[in-house]
C-alpha cells in the first residue's frame, strides 16, 4: 500500500481555499515546513488552521498570515507572533483560542472517533462561556467537541511508504494526534525508509492513518529560543 | 530588601519533594530546576511532551526537535521519555504532577489567577496554562508582588480574564511567602529586610498574617 | 450444492478492493484471508492491537506476544504497527477500518445482527463485535444460512439480544450472497446448485431476488 | 526515583480485599503472570476484577476465579473460560460485559483524566440499557464513564528503574491504559533495565504513571490457540 507522492507540491495540490487544515508542531518545533512553503506558493486562502502557534512572523504559519490566506486560527497560543497579534487585535483574523491541552485532547477524540469529552480546563473563566457544562464526581467539566478537519499536515522524524510515522523528541507534541484527525493526511517525512525498516513496536502513528507521505527538503528546523550554558573547561 | 527573581526560585525550590513530578511554567518558574535541593529527587514534566527535562545544553549541542514548553532549547536527563501533547495534559489532569509552579499577572484572595490576556492590548494566548491550573493538585504561583506601576498584584478580586479559579495554593513574591486560604492571602513569611507594615500596604487583597510569620530563608 | 466455509470465505474475498484496511473476525472471516485476490493490496487489522497481520506462523515459530483477536499465533507482515486496544478501536471508530467481517447468530432483514449471546445458556461475551459493527463503514456477515436445527438464520427480527442495530450490509451464507436493502434482503446470487426456491424455504425475513441475480462464482 | 520493589509479594502486600483491579492482558497475552500468582497466594477476596478475559480455567484470573477472589468481573469476553461462564450464569459472579474498545476507551479516560466518554458501541441493544444516548451530527453515542480502579496491574516486555514500560507486539493490549488508570500502578517486566537504556521515542508508559516496578520470573507465556502453517520443505 504505497502512499509516496513526489514532494510538498503534489501533497496539497487539491486542497481548496476555505479548507479546514490541522498542521503539526509547537512553536517552530517539528512544523511541517515543506508542505507550508507549499502552501505559500499554492495562493490559497480563506482557510481555517488548528495549529498550537501559528509561528513567527516570517516563519512557519506565520507566512500564511503574512500572505493573508488564512481566514481563522484555532490555537493556544499567539506567542511572539506580532503580525497574529496585530490581526487578531485588528480583526482582520478571526481567532479561537483554546487551552492547549483541550486543543491537543479534540483533535485526538476526532482520530478516536468520539464526537465530544468532557475537559477540566477553563472552568470559570472566558473559555466556558456558552459552553455545556456537567458535573462528575464533584467537579465541573466542560462539553468539548472534536474537530472536523478536511486535511491535517505533519512532519515526522521517520516514515516508511505505507505510512507508518516515528517523531523525535518534542517535535512529536500535536503531530500524532492530527495526523489520526485528518480526513486526509499528509505527512511530510526527514527519512523515507522502506517499509519493513521501522520497528513495529516504536510506531506512533499506524500507516492507516496517513494517506500522504514524502521526504522532505531542506529543513531549515529554526530555533525560536537558543539557550544554551557555558562550556566549563 | 525585596527578592530577585533567582531568590524567589530558590524559595519555591523548597517546596520540592523527593519523589515529585513536578512542571514548571515560563519565567520564574523555569529558575527553580536551578535550586533543587541536595537529595531531593525531582522529575522535571514539560507539558509540550516531556519528562526527564535536563539543564539547558552547551553551546553547540542546541537540537531543535528539543525545547521545552517556553520554546526554549533544553537536554534529557536519563529516564527521560518522550510523548504527545493529549498524554501529556492527560497525565497533568489524571493528577499524576505533583506540583505547577508558573507566573502570573493577577491572583485573588480566593486562589483565582490571571495570566493570559489583556482585553484589546495583549493576547498572548493561554497557552497549557488553563489545563494546569484546572488540573494540577498543587498550584504555586511565583511573581513580582507589584506590577510596573507599583499596583497590588495580590487583589481582593482579578481584574483580567481568568486563567482558572480557586486554583492557587500558594504565592511567592518577591516581599514574601503567601498561603490561600479561607481567609484571603496568609503571609506565613517575609523577605529579609521586608517589613509586615510593607507587605500590607503593598497587599490589595484580604491579607492576614500567621502568628509564626518569619523571615524568608533563601 | 451448498458452499463450504472455505467458498464462503472465498466468495468474501472478491469484496475486498486494493487499499482497503480489513478487520476479518472469528471463525469463517479468518479464512478470507487465504483468498485475497492478485494484485490487491490489503492490509489486516487485528482489533487485539495490530495492523498488518500475516499468516499463521511455521511450527516452532510461534510466539506467545503475537495473537490474533481470536487468540490464535500469527505473524506480521513488513510494514506492520502494534499499538494498544484504545488505539485500535479508535481507528475502527473513525472509519479508517474499510471493512469488517464478522460471523453470526442471526441477521435481521433490516441489518441488524446477533452474535453474542445466547439468554441463561451461552454468554461467550461481545468482545469486540458491538464496537466493530457499531462503527464499521462496510459490515459483511460470513455465516451458515441456517442453524443446525434447520432454521433460518436470516430473521424478520432477531431474537436474541442483539449486537447492533441496522449495521450489517451483505450477508455471504452458503446459500447466496444478500444485500440488505429496504426491502430486506436482496439475493444477488446463489450458490452452485443451489435453488431459489430453496433460497426461499430457508429465508425468514423479506426477501427479494434481484432482476439479474446470477451464479456464485467461487 | 526508585521504583524497584523486591518481586511480586512485595508489590501486591497492601491489596485489601475489596480492591479494585485492573489487570491488563488479552486472552493469556501479556499478563501480569507473577503478579497473579502473588494475589492468588495472598488468599484476599471480594475483588472488583477489570480486564478484558478472564484467562482459562487454569491460567490467569482463572485462577482468581477457582478460588472464589472475585466479586465482579467487568470484561469484554468470556471466552472459554468455562468456570466463568458457569458461575457467571449461576449468579455467583456479578459480571459486567463492556464492548471491548468501550472497555479501553473508558481506562484511556481514567488515565487521562476524562470523567466521560461518549461512544457508539451498544446503541440500540442491551448494553445501552439506563445509559445516556445523546446525539452528535446525526449519529446516537453512549455515555460512557471513566473507571475508578485503586490499583493496575500489568505486564511490560522492558522497563527501567524509574517506570518507564514498553510492550511487545500484541502482548500491548490493554496494558498501557490500564497501567496509566491505576491510583497505584504496579508493573511487572520481563527486562528491568537501569534508566537511560530505553529510547526515550519509543517509551509506551511514561514512568509517572508507574508506582512498583519488579522483574518477573519463570514466565509460561501460555499460547490459548497454537495455530500454525506446516513448512514446506
């Protein structure tokens, strides 16, 4: 079941304006760079992205924002991003902000199939207005739905041709769990490898889920806070 | 003398218990893994999918697939292990992390906390913030006692849109040591060379003191 | 002359279309196995935590942690993924299992199906069946026409508790092959040798033959 | 953190009777073998059992079951176990038979902190019976609850000194959830390694859900239904 397209181009080639996309990574970490500059050539617009952040300024989401194809950001957090912020405070961008493990928790219920659960988070505060709320055991949960989203875009560390994905480190965060979302699901790869080649007890996403997949390109892979300690020699 | 930031790490470092998960938010909070007492095992959780957060790496060992939850570039200790973003929020409301220690622009005398937006001038966004301070057992919040303008941040009620209610424990500030309780905030310590007379004026919320209220060790 | 479990399993196989992801269960939908057809491309799901089942091992090859949801030793195949029961019928839940073939007590002529139970006498328990059929895109039923007292398995209602509710799609007994329709059920072909009047004594619920029904080719 | 406890005995010694357990496993695959043993010598009773099986007559909870420990059994299968069959139907056993991914879902819940679920299996048959139905998008689904369960018991293939487990092949199962649903958590491993030597990518449990972890010994590994192929040579 060979699901290898030949690069970022062909791998969004058939999504519309006014798509709903989910799209991996937190912060700059493990975002799906080839298929954003993609989608950056690509000129759709009047699109609604599920992504933690929506980058910097000139990298990451943050260059859909730049181009103005994006009609609304769902995501936890602005961040640093000022180009969103200006948007957002303009309203210019529609936005839904929702705490991150909420976010990350619908779009597994979406790859699990179950249409709602009930979340602690934002009990009491701006986030629970309108929103069903229900006691268990003593405590008041909030009614969150999964998401509906057309294509969801991952990057992974590793991932053979049919599919199967391996991430690294914090580049794993939402990218699993969107990846299982997607109606159709694009992952871009670091390393292709046969099937075969992976180690089907270290998978973390089945090939099942993956409709997409390819090696991508000249990973930039930016850091967005270089900390570092000094070397004591 | 009113703490620095890295005192006031080293007092929340002392809230640590050997045997603690414990996730600490950006800012102050992110000092205190500096100050983990001696024989006080910790395990470090960062809620962008990790546990087993090490010191910040040499230079040159940066690896961009490694940040923690402030974007910025970290290490694994060994016994560290990777995971997605809804285990993670998963094991903070499960309850398994022990404590939260983050920041915050406002607490209330009740324990409700504000940290994530400025209705039309700042919206940061409110990050996993919400989901720790729904979830976690115990919220200790660490911050300056007073913003820029000199203004209480210990209020009689938030003026910001609330992060989470009811949710904090405990305040660390640069003036002292502050318990939530049934009563508002309980000062039960106060910063070497900080008076009681400074911490009330400085207190907008309800504020009693504890009869055993001492000087802070940092 | 009536079909073995073997052209059963057979003529289930001609359903299966090249990238389809299959869950085959229990007893003759095993065997479907053996059957797929030349350049189709499946994989197999085993709701137990696998994707990417193989056959069963050589003797001596058999391992203990690679079990079937029938609890029979198998193989995988390259390419294969393990993963836990929640995974796995999270990805039957949200329809990205093409198709599910399940054995039976009875099927209703409306769909729905019974296969777990039998009230005061045999509770063998639902295992995965009410999930699979509860959530499943394309549900094929794989059983015998009738039982071994002679009677119709294909019912105008079920009289056994059921599994779920106007789920299943095609029923393959070794009398013929049914579309549930509207109407009940449609024969869209016989078996071999095989009568539609006999079709007819045998089937309880409604039952119509399609203008073009035809010879099984197994 | 230190997790290690000397084997089985120690790790079970303060189970009361009345306790309730998860015990991973699928059919014999991947059960907590020593564990078992361990309870069935402890001689408590009045135990809430919550695993998928029952093991066979002579194996596993079966052995749980011979000795009258178990009150109640919430399972998806009975199987061929026919000692739970026969005290189930003569109502010596109370049984609760929950569909199989409803069972996983609702330990997921529990160790992800979701009071409930809604889910689709059962609708319209007895399993639905005094439970919610709600609608969501044309489609009816279950309330479904997060179970309460005081201890998990489960078998890894590795682990290291401070909890971290990883499964191997089908012998997953239900284990993971179960091992993060537990208030106390007790694993048993195959290969107790020091910590450092599992692949931090590849950990299925991450060691905060882990309380006791030990080495087994003497494992059986007992194959249900030995299927094979003959070679042909």
């Amino acid at each position: 079941m060979n699901k290898v397209v030949a690069g970022a181009d062909e791998a969004v080639k058939d999504i519309p304006s006014g798509a709903t996309l989910m799209l991996g990574g937190f912060g700059l970490c493990g975002i799906p760079e080839n298929c954003i500059t993609a989608l950056v050539k690509s000129g759709i617009n009047n699109l609604t992205c599920i992504s933690n952040n929506a980058g910097v300024d000139d990298f990451g989401i943050g260059l859909m924002l730049q181009g103005r194809q994006v009609k609304k950001m769902i995501a936890s957090y602005v961040g640093e991003n000022a180009e969103f912020e200006r948007q957002m405070l303009s309203g210019e961008l529609e936005v839904e902000l929702v705490p991150q493990g909420t976010l990350a928790t619908r779009c597994m219920a979406t790859g699990y199939g179950m249409p709602a659960v009930f979340l602690l988070a934002g009990i009491g505060t701006e986030v629970a207005e309108g929103k069903e709320v229900r006691n268990f055991n003593g405590k008041d949960y909030l009614l969150e739905h999964a998401f509906d989203s057309d294509f969801a875009i991952v990057k992974a560390w590793k991932g053979d041709t049919q599919g199967n994905l391996i991430f690294k480190g914090t580049a794993r965060n939402f990218s699993p769990l969107m990846a299982m979302a997607g109606k159709i699901t694009i992952a871009e790869v670091e390393h292709l490898v046969p099937i075969g080649e992976l180690d089907p007890n270290a998978i973390h996403v089945p090939g099942i889920y993956v409709h997409r997949i390819f090696e991508g390109k000249n990973y930039e892979k930016r850091i967005e806070q270089r900390t570092v300690r000094k070397k004591i020699s | 003398m009113a703490l620095n930031k890295e005192q006031i790490a080293r007092r929340i470092a002392q809230e640590l218990q050997d045997g603690f998960y414990v996730n600490l938010g950006i800012g102050i909070p992110t000092l205190v893994a500096n100050y983990i007492p001696e024989g006080v095992d910790v395990v470090l959780q960062s809620e962008n999918g990790l546990l087993g957060m090490g010191p910040f790496p040499f230079e040159g060992d940066e690896d961009a697939d490694l940040i923690n939850a402030g974007k910025q570039t970290i290490t694994t200790i060994p016994g560290s292990a990777f995971f997605d973003s809804a285990m993670s929020f998963g094991m903070i409301r499960a309850g398994k992390v022990h404590l939260t220690v983050l920041g915050a622009m406002e607490v209330a005398d009740n324990g409700d906390i504000a940290n994530w937006k400025i209705p039309g001038k700042m919206v940061k966004g409110m990050g996993g913030a919400m989901d720790l301070v729904a979830a976690a057992k115990n919220i200790i919040v660490a911050m300056q006692h007073t913003n820029p303008k000199g203004e209480s941040k210990l209020l009689p009620k938030c003026s910001l849109p609330l992060t989470g209610v009811g949710c904090v424990k405990k305040v660390v500030t640069d003036l002292g040591v502050f318990d939530i309780t049934p009563d508002g905030f309980r000062c039960i310590e106060y910063a070497p060379g900080v008076t009681i007379d400074e911490i009330k004026a400085k207190t907008a919320g309800r504020l009693t003191i504890a009869d055993d209220v001492k000087e802070m060790v940092v």
